[in-house]
C-alpha cells in the first residue's frame, strides 16, 4: 500500500515517515510539506540519514502517486489535501483536530466519495479509554460529577483537545445528552457552586508533554480517575498505519479507530 504524509518536516510528520519506512507491508510513495518549507526537495528519510529516493514535495497531484494520505497537520492544511484526495482517488487518514462543524462537514461529504479514517486519536489505548469512560458514566450516572482534564506542549494550538472533547462526548452520549448542552468550558471569577449534570475542562499548555488526559468523576466520599499519558507519538503513528490497512479494505465512507479496532 502506498503511503503519502503530509507535514513531512514536522514532528508528527517524521514520526510516521520512520513507522511507514520500518513496516514490512507499507511503501513511502509521497511526503508533502507547506510551499515555501526549507525541507522542500530534501529526502523525506534525510533525518534518519537514511536515502529513501522520496523527495518531499508541496506539489499536491503528486497525492496521485498514494493510495492513502495520512494528515496531521492544521484543519485549512488537512481540508486543501482532502480536495486532492478527491481528485485523486487517495483514501485518507486525518488525525487533525479543532476542526469546525463546517470542515467537519467537508470530511463527510468526501467519505461519500473516497475512504476515511477521521479520530481525534490515533492511539490504540486512547480508543480503549474511550470504551472504558462509555461504560464508567453508564454506571456512575447519579451523584458524580465529571471533570476532564489534559495537558499538552506549549506549541498546541486547539483547546481543549480533540481527545479531551471525544472524552467529553463519550460521557455525554452515555448519559443521553449532548456535549455542548452539557460543557462548562471555563471558569473565572465567582462562579457559585458547581451545577449538577456539567462536565468540566480544564486544559495545561507548557513544555514537550506529548497529552495526558484524566477524566474524573467525583462522588461523595471517592473519586474515580480514568487517565491515558502518552509518552512517544509513536504510538499515534502505529495506530494511524493500522487505520490505513483497515482503508485498503474500504472504497468509500467515513470511520473512526473504533471501527478500524473492531476488524
């Protein structure tokens, strides 16, 4: 199967050239990068000292030469590639979040056309979370409150995070509700007392923290804590490489990790 990147120069981007390059049953056909990138015609492997004869590119129709992107990169980046993979055929895995309900209609209205992973995470043990926060809120669905907290590094853009949000939801859709219904995004100043039925966010930004997330539920007398910490990208890279071989089974519509864990 053969495997474009896009952001090849960033940090995501790097890790999932070097899982692609050490899987047996994937190929590296196509690394893109912004126009203007200073890595624009290096070697897409040249940071593992490594010749892959793969030259990173912002030329879009070479998506031609893929049979799958995979993107991490920003919501207008991800949407410009998305139209390329319309042209092209190119199925597509988006690990991209903080997307508006308008691109997120864009992602749906592709998937009517060419295959899609769409998950906030890629990661396998943040999937299983999420199974694990359906059935704690099926349970603890009187007389706890729920907190959500994450913390990323310092150059995260999106908040709260898209995993922190799927968390969010997964309680909601668990208690019938719907997120936004439900959400206290911030708290400032004298708030009074804490409204039953709320789920709160609380975010950190600072350093190289790759994401931790905990989601609290508080009751009288004890508090449950479900957390998942990521220590390596690597483990969102691996779990993006098994939603692309979940896609080379696919021809078009729209899936999640739940999906590609349940094959």
């Amino acid at each position: 199967m053969r495997i474009a990147i896009a952001g090849a120069d960033g940090r995501m981007g790097r890790m999932l050239i070097e899982a692609v390059l050490q899987s047996a049953d994937l190929q590296l056909s196509v690394a893109l990068d912004r126009p203007g990138s200073p890595a624009i015609g290096q070697d897409a492997g040249a940071f593992l000292g490594r010749e892959t004869g793969v030259l990173i590119t912002s030329d879009l129709d070479s998506l031609a030469q893929a049979d799958c992107l995979i993107d991490f990169t920003r919501p207008e980046g991800t949407l410009t590639h998305l139209e390329a993979c319309l042209k092209h055929g190119t199925k597509c895995v988006i690990g991209t979040t903080g997307f508006s309900d308008q691109g997120k209609q864009a992602i749906h209205a592709a998937s009517q056309k060419i295959a899609i992973v769409f998950a906030p995470n890629m990661s396998v043990g943040v999937n299983v979370t999420l199974k694990l926060l359906d059935m704690a809120a099926r349970l603890l669905n009187s007389g706890y409150d729920v907190e959500v907290f994450e913390a990323h590094h310092r150059n995260k853009v999106d908040a709260p995070s898209g995993t922190a949000l799927a968390m969010g939801e997964a309680v909601a859709s668990a208690w019938g509700k719907k997120l936004d219904d439900i959400a206290d995004w911030a708290r400032h100043g004298e708030t009074g007392a804490r409204e039953t039925g709320k789920i709160g966010f609380s975010v950190l930004r600072g350093g190289d923290i790759v994401g931790d997330h905990t989601v609290y539920f508080c009751g009288t007398g004890e508090r449950i804590e479900i957390t998942h910490r990521s220590s390596s990208r690597a483990t969102y890279a691996q779990g993006s490489l098994r939603a692309a071989r979940y896609l080379s089974r696919k021809e078009f519509g729209l899936f999640d990790m739940q999906d590609v864990l349940a094959a």
